[in-house]
DNA sequence: TCAGTGATTAGG
DNA sequence: CTAATCACTGAG
C-alpha cells in the first residue's frame, strides 16, 4: 500500500480556501495504543476563514480558545462542543491570519464528533503541530480525488451570507 | 423534533 | 459570580 510521506509546513501556510479542498485524499494519520500508525483518508472538510466570516470562532476576537488560530498553519485547533463532542480543526494560513478546517469526516466515518471519538482525539491534541508531531501528522496519499462543494452546517447563527459560500469540500 | 452535556464567553 | 451559547449526535 502506498504510505505517502509527512507534509511540510507550506501546504499548511497557503489560504485556508487552497488547503481545504487540497486536504481531501490526504491521510490523517495517527498511531494507536499498539504504537503503529493507522491511516485515515480525508473524505469531508469545511473553512472557516477570518476576522470576516461570522461563522468562524475567530471573528469574535483572540481568546483562550482560539489562540492557537492565530498563529502558523499546521497545528490542530481542538475544542468541545455542546459538553460532548471533540471538534478537530487543522490550522492553516500564516501567522496572525486566523483560519482553520474542521474535519467533518474520514473514509468510514462520518460526522465531526464521531471522527474524534473513532481516533480518539481530545483536549490533549490542542495545539500539537502536524509538521512534526510523533503521535498525529498528516500524509501526501499521491491522488486527488474529485470532490464536491457545498455551504457549511451547523452555523445558522453566523447570518445568510456566510451561511451560504460553499466552504464545505467533500467526495 | 429534541434532550443531553459542560467548557467557554461576555457581562454584572 | 450568573447565564447564554454551542462548527453534534442519537433516540423517538
């Protein structure tokens, strides 16, 4: 099987618009209690984008939370929704431009919450690089499948405009 | 359609 | 300190 190689920081730092549909057919990978790693293709993202886009968590500002938006591509912006769920979100854009993908599913497995409970992502994974991480990263699959786009969900508080752009990338 | 569940955030 | 909100899921 074809294994791929660890990505480098420039695909993270490029527009978060350029990494999302990229991201599609790449492996997240992440090794298990057993120490090997297991591979997930990425089937279906969305961008959030900014200081602009309302739907973005960092259009209301530097926090706590999302801190970690603000600063380089590549690292995993983490967090908890409704008191259950782990959202996973891989950080992109350069430094000071506050953007990030939520992954929304991988081959098998769709639905944010249910992708974080199946590799076991949690609060620790908060701010961990994919560029040089031992135990996450991201893999180059060598394909680039055909994928769709579509408005984001979840986010009907974030007004009409925003609610709409096609910013979901999925096959 | 709707409850579960608790961190995060703004505001007093 | 209080209270509202929430990039979801599964049951009915």
């Amino acid at each position: 099987m074809y294994q791929g190689k660890r990505i480098a920081r420039d695909f993270f730092t490029r527009d978060v618009l350029d990494v999302a549909p990229d991201l599609i057919g790449k492996n997240l990978t992440i090794t298990g209690n057993d120490g090997f790693p297991v591979r997930f293709p990425l089937t279906e993202v969305e961008a959030y984008r900014g200081h602009e886009d309302k739907a973005c968590h960092a259009s209301k500002g530097k926090t706590a939370r999302t801190s970690v938006m603000f600063g380089e591509g590549g690292h995993l912006y983490v967090y908890l929704i409704y008191g259950m769920y782990w959202m996973l979100n891989i950080v992109t854009g350069p430094e000071g431009n506050p953007q990030a993908v939520l992954i929304r599913g991988v081959t098998g497995i769709s639905g944010p919450g249910k992708v974080t409970k199946r590799l076991s992502i949690d609060r620790s994974y908060y701010g961990e690089d994919l560029v040089i991480s031992s135990r996450i990263w991201l893999e180059d699959a060598g394909i680039n499948p055909v994928y769709k786009t579509g408005p984001r969900i979840g986010i009907d508080y974030a007004g009409e405009y925003w609610k709409s752009v096609p910013w979901r990338f999925y096959i």
